[in-house]
C-alpha cells in the first residue's frame, strides 16, 4: 500500500536532508504522494532550486504556511515581529 507524506520544513538546511529522500521516494513510486509543508514564516523556499528538482514528480506538492492562513492573521504575525525587534525580544 502506498503512503502519503507530510515533510515539515522549519529551516533552510532541512531541504538539503529530504531532497534526496524525497527523490527516491518519487522516483521509484514508493508513495502516492510527498507534501512538503514549509512552516516558517519568514521564508518561502518556492523558488528553490531543490524544491523546483522536486516539482517534476506529479506527486510532489509544495504548500507555504504563510500562504494557507488568512490576511489578518499575516498582519498579526508582521506586528508581532516587528514589535520584536523594536524592543529585542528574543
């Protein structure tokens, strides 16, 4: 039986730990299909040359949470940071 994989992305070098996972996943038909979610706010790895080499595959799909939550929430999540750096919370 196939599976379906959810691969949470937090950081830049976690792209270079799944690529090539993700790639013989892929490749030899292992899954069904292969989401690859990236979590951090700051950051879209879209036009990442790794995740383009992915998008080949049919199976593979890339989602941004930035992109799933609604407008007033990105503004929420704006301000918080830059109340964050204004007053160098860490």
């Amino acid at each position: 039986m196939k599976k379906n994989i959810i691969y949470f992305c937090r950081e830049y070098n976690d792209i270079d730990h799944i690529v090539p996972i993700a790639d013989e996943l892929l490749t030899n038909g292992s899954v069904n299909s292969l989401c690859f979610f990236n979590y951090n706010l700051n950051k879209s790895y879209i036009d990442d040359y790794r995740i383009i080499y992915l998008q080949r595959h049919s199976h593979f799909i890339y989602s941004d949470l930035i992109e799933s939550i609604s407008s007033s929430a990105k503004f929420f999540i704006k301000f918080c940071d830059i109340f964050q750096k204004l007053f160098n919370f860490t």
